[in-house]
C-alpha cells in the first residue's frame, strides 16, 4: 500500500485510534482522513491537478500531517519549506519550484511580506491563525473529495536543500519512495501500533517526517508533536504521554541528560531512543545507557536524496561501535568506492554510496546535477567512509565541506557567498569548528582588501540579512591570507588545525 492507501486502510480498521497528538489536541485516525479528505477535495475543486506543488510552510503541529496526507491523497505534491530561511531563501525556492499555492503558519507573515510579489502570484491561500482558514476548510463537510488513483512513480514530495553551488536543490520523492522508506523504518525501528512517537525536530525536516512520522503511521501508531525542542517541555511530555520512542540530535540529548529532572522522570513506557544528524560522543551513550538500562539507542544515518535512509547502528552495537552509522536498512545497499566507483576493502576510506527503492527521482529541473548523483542506480552521498570488518559503516568526512549544526545543515559556500558580497571583502573562507551544544558551528575567515577595514559586528549585521540564523558565522577572524595548495584551492584542514 502507499501511505495514502495506508491510511485509508487504517481509518477503518481503527478509526478510534489516536494518530497524532498536538497540545492536548488528540485526532483519530477517521477524524485525520476525513480531514485531509476535505482539504484535497478543497483544491479538486479549485481545479488543481496531479503533480501540481502545494508548498506547506508550517511551524510544527498535527495540521502538517493533515495538509501532507492531503496531497497524498490527492496526488498532489508537497512542498514544505524549512521556517528559519530568510524571506530571500523562501522566495527562490518558491519561485524555482513555481509552487500554485501555499498554506502557512500566520506567525510567519513578517517574512512572507517582504516577498509580496511572489504573494501575489498563489491563489488559494490558507493560514494557520487566529481566523484559521485551514481548519475552517477542514471542517467543511461540504466539500467533497473524488478519489483517484494514484500512480507510484509520480512526485509526491519535494524537499528543498542546500547544494555545493550555493543554490538549494529539489529533491523529488515518488510515492513509491515514501511508501519504501516507510516500510523499512518500520522494520528497523520495530515500530507498531503501540508505539508513540515524540517529535520535536522540525516536520520539513525529512528525518521528522520521513524517518519518524509516516513510518509510526504507517505501523498504526501515534504521533506527538511539539512545536520544537524545549528540554522542560521535552521531559514533560516524554513522561505525560507515555512516549515510546524518542528522536533527537546528540546536542538535544546533551541538554536532556545535564538536567536532573530527566532521572526524576517516569519513562517505564520508553523503549527506544534514537538519534542522528551527528556522531554521539562515548560518554554520552554511556551515560544514556546507565541512566535507562532497559531503554535501546539506535542511530540513523542519510540524506534527503534517501528520503533518508542508509545506515542505522542498533542497540546491540551502541557502545561497541562508538562512531559508526551501522549497517544498511532493509532492502538496501551501501558500499565505499574509489573515484571509478570500484568497491574499496574494509579500512579504506572513499565515497559512500546508496542503493534501494528509496532513492530520489532526481534533483527538480536539475538534470546535470541528477546526473552527477545518480549514476547506474548507485546514489553518491558526497560523504567519505569507511567499512570495518564488521560490515558496519564510519563517517570519515564530509567530501562537501558540509557543517552539521546541531542537525542543521549548513554548506561553506552558501555563507562564503554572502561574505564575497561585502566590498571591503578581499577572500573568504568558512569551516566548521567544535561547539560542545551544536556539535560544530561555522567559523568565517576573511582577508580584507588592502587599505579597507571592517568590524566582526558589521560581519554578522549583513549576514543576518542574507542568511537563516544556524548558518551565521559565530565567530570572524581577519587573516593576511589563505592557505592554499599548488593548484590554488584553500586548504581548509590547515584553517582547521
């Protein structure tokens, strides 16, 4: 079943049962189908077809899950878009996806009026507010939705993220892609209709979604969402909604663990804590596994091109395979290649690659850049690895010079490009550096041209006008100059060490 047909099937089987929870909002799985029913039947009959882009940019709630399988239902595709982006990223990716319509959160106005040229150009817009005009379609038990079938292969989700270039990519997932990835999380994560899962990484994240959400759906369970990571109300709802499994970032478990409540804490319903986006010190897992013997650790690891899914590291190695991603999820392959794609022995360190059915479709109106990625149905990550005796998989690097802050990506060049906008700006260069919350965070190197001067605070002030917040340099250092090899490129490691 695709996770459209799923939900169908699961609204009468259990159509009691609670499938998300959002601030003491409970929703059954009926009251969510009918729901997304309506809104799908809301755009019908605005005429929209198959395929067009309903670009969704909500602060997490239950009213994600809804507009998502709204479009599952309807076979349209969903764009969401990440919420900490400036109006100036919001708007390309709006205008290079040439999303028909948009639902928002009203919270998020002040960016969306200063880009009220592309306002102007979405028809049907909904918002999450105080008149809510969301829910007032979803309660409309006029509308009526015609069922149609939907073909596996078409694009059902498009996430957006950075690429080497500086420009976001489109990521387009198939519905047979989403349908893939839930299936083999589901069997990864032992997931079942018991299970309830709580959110607080944010839902256009495809980790939240696509590792988390839709898989516990598709295994009948729930989902408790929260608007964000909050530690006092993280642990509160852990323990009043008898969580089951949890997903963080190692920093968010970093904050966890220093608090003392979290020992206070009845989590006798707790039996798998996960996490990814970056490695999990020693320390850290050791003190997770003391302080919830019973409770398993399990790490994932992939990329939006996966939908994402590659590696997971279960329980059993924990604490044995300290810094390793683990072996491939169900039904897919993974290897380390060299630079003609031969598979590389174990202890060799090359190009990680992927292969499986939920590989993307390709990058949106980006042929070459598909091309470059997807090569003779292997998907090239970008990071380099390694293989150990075991079979099981170790990040060695990031090919792509790509910062991990705290879950958030942040590619080097998105941020040198801003910098290279400044006139007293000679050379700039952008690494990242150890940060014990956000595991790293980006470090700004610039060379000024003779006879100019600039102030760090000038630095951040035009950045921040350019730039989402996590990818802000935190600090800036003037040098005389880069270091660099023969051919000229910057030897970034030297900046590291």
């Amino acid at each position: 079943m695709l996770v459209s047909e799923r939900l169908a099937y699961l609204a009468k089987e259990q159509p009691t049962k609670i499938i998300t929870s959002f601030k003491g909002r409970e929703t059954s799985y009926e009251e969510l189908f009918e729901q997304a029913k309506r809104l799908a039947g809301y755009y019908q009959s605005k005429g929209y077809k198959q395929e067009d882009i309903i670009a969704v940019y909500l602060i997490n709630s239950d009213y994600f899950l809804t507009c998502y399988y709204a479009c599952q239902l309807g076979g349209f595709t969903i764009l969401p878009i990440n919420t900490k982006l400036t109006a100036a990223e919001v708007n390309y990716i709006f205008t290079h996806s040439e999303a028909k319509t948009l639902i928002y959160d009203a919270r998020l106005q002040s960016i969306l009026d200063d880009i009220p040229e592309t306002m102007n150009s979405f028809k049907d817009i909904l918002y999450v507010g105080e008149e809510d005009t969301l829910q007032t379609v979803l309660n409309d038990e006029s509308l009526c939705f015609k069922e149609v079938k939907v073909d596996e292969n078409i694009t059902t989700v498009i996430f957006y993220t950075s690429g080497t270039t500086g420009k976001s990519k489109g990521v387009m997932l198939s519905a047979a892609n989403v349908r893939a990835t839930a299936k083999l999380y589901g069997e990864a994560l032992e997931l079942n209709s018991d299970d309830r899962m709580q959110i607080v990484a944010p839902l256009f994240h495809c980790a939240a979604s696509h590792v988390f959400s839709i898989p516990v759906i598709y295994a009948g369970g729930t989902v408790v969402i929260e608007e964000g990571f909050s530690p006092e109300q993280t642990m509160q709802t852990l323990e009043q909604e008898k969580i089951t499994v949890f997903f963080g970032v190692p920093a968010m478990y970093s904050i966890l663990l220093n608090s003392s409540k979290m020992e206070t804490l009845d989590l006798s319903n707790l039996r798998l804590f996960t996490y990814g986006a970056s490695p999990m010190p020693f320390e850290l897992i050791r003190k997770i596994k003391a302080m919830f013997p019973e409770v398993k650790v399990q790490n994932i690891y992939g990329q939006t091109e996966n939908s994402p899914a590659a590696t997971t590291l279960k329980d059993h190695y924990a604490l044995d395979k300290v810094g390793s991603v683990g072996e491939p999820v169900p039904g897919t392959q993974v290897q380390v290649v060299d630079e003609q794609g031969k598979p590389l022995l174990p202890g060799q360190v090359g190009e990680i690659v992927i292969k499986g059915p939920q590989l993307m479709k390709g990058y949106l109106k980006n042929d070459e850049a598909t091309k470059q990625a997807i090569r003779n149905g292997w998907l090239y990550s970008g990071d380099l690895g390694r293989m150990d005796e075991d079979g099981l998989l170790y990040i060695v690097d990031r090919k792509k010079d790509m910062i991990n802050r705290g879950g958030e990506n942040v590619f080097p060049v998105e941020v040198e490009e801003v910098l290279y906008e400044i006139p007293q700006v000679l050379e700039a260069a952008v690494i990242g550096i150890p940060h014990e919350i956000y595991g790293e965070v980006p470090k700004a190197y610039l060379v000024l041209k003779e006879g100019k001067e600039l102030k760090e605070e000038d630095v951040m002030t035009i950045c921040s006008k350019k730039l989402a917040k996590y990818k802000l340099p935190v600090e800036v250092e003037f040098i005389d100059s880069l270091p660099r090899n023969a051919s000229g490129k910057v030897l970034k490691t030297i900046l590291r060490n």
